[in-house]
C-alpha cells in the first residue's frame, strides 16, 4: 500500500492506493495536521510519497 499527499498552501490532496496501482480511496482535504493525521490514521502500515509542488511568483 502507498500514500502519496499533494501538500499545498491551503489543501491537501491524498492518495491512497495498492501496490499495482489501484487507487482505493482519494482526498482534498484543508491544510490541517488534525484532518491529515486522521485520514493517515487508519493506515498503519504504508510506504510514504510525499510530492512536494514548487510556487513561483513574480514580486
């Protein structure tokens, strides 16, 4: 089983799936460690991606 998270300013986009790639549930969540720990909760046992994006911006 892997989860992957897409971790953005105000989201969080999870992912969770079995090996051979079947997705078995997804996610947008708020940017909330109380919210992502508890949609982490109930997978104890996973190899973890996290897909960090970069934000560029002109000043």
């Amino acid at each position: 089983m892997v989860i992957g998270l897409g971790v953005h300013k105000r989201s969080v986009y999870g992912t969770v799936m079995e090996d051979n790639g079947t997705i078995i549930v997804q996610r947008d969540m708020e940017n909330n460690i109380e919210i992502v720990n508890g949609f982490l909760f109930n997978y104890n046992t996973f190899a973890f991606i996290l897909k960090t994006i970069s934000i560029c911006s002109s000043f």
